[in-house]
C-alpha cells in the first residue's frame, strides 16, 4: 500500500508556469509506475504523464513539449514542471501509483490557469 499527498496547485496566469509534488508515504524506488491524471469540470479523467521505474515516460497529446514528469527517488516524490500553461489545464491533477496491479489515488490539488 502506498499514500500519496499532492502539492502545488493554485492560481496562475495563461503562459505562466507551475510544480506539483506528489510525496508518496513508501520508497518509490520500485513502483512501476507514478502518474499524473487530471480532471476538469464535466470531463472525464485524463492522463497527463507517468514516469516508469524503467525510466522511460509517456505525456497526454494536450501536454506534450509544456509539461515535464521527473522522479527523486531519495525523496519519494514525483513531480510534474508545467510550462506555457493554457486556461484548458485548468482541472483537479491527481497523483497515480500503480503497485502489483493496483492504482492508489492522492486527492489531488486545483490548478486554475486564469487571468
């Protein structure tokens, strides 16, 4: 088992840049895979990016060349550098664990992109 505890969100401006944290209560050092999803008002949840144990990383099509997944294995946490960030990023972002078949969820935190 795992828990995960976003950090980060808040308000920023179109253009502007922002880094969520995701802390995870357990060495992620093995996990195969740490994610960020995302969630915007009246749409369903969508993949923004994971960081696989074997080091490779996937982006969401809307993400790809802005946001960036990294991993601090000593620190337990994942992070998730948004560039350029667009009103349309505007969502809930949830932190993803996937450990032997199962997904563990943080609560996630608000990210408004508004001027």
């Amino acid at each position: 088992q795992v828990q995960l505890v976003e950090s980060g969100g808040g308000l920023v401006q179109p253009g502007g840049s922002l880094r969520l944290a995701c802390e995870a209560s357990r060495s992620i050092f093995s996990i195969t895979a740490m994610g960020w999803y995302r969630r915007a008002p009246g749409n369903q949840r969508e993949l923004v990016a994971v960081s696989r144990s074997a080091g490779s990383a996937d982006y969401g099509d809307s993400v790809k060349g802005r946001f960036t997944i990294s991993r601090d294995n000593a620190k337990n946490t994942v992070y998730l550098q948004m560039n350029s960030l667009k009103p349309e990023d505007t969502a809930v972002y949830y932190c993803d664990a996937f450990v032997t078949g199962i997904h563990y969820w943080g609560k996630g935190t608000l990210v408004t992109v508004s001027s």
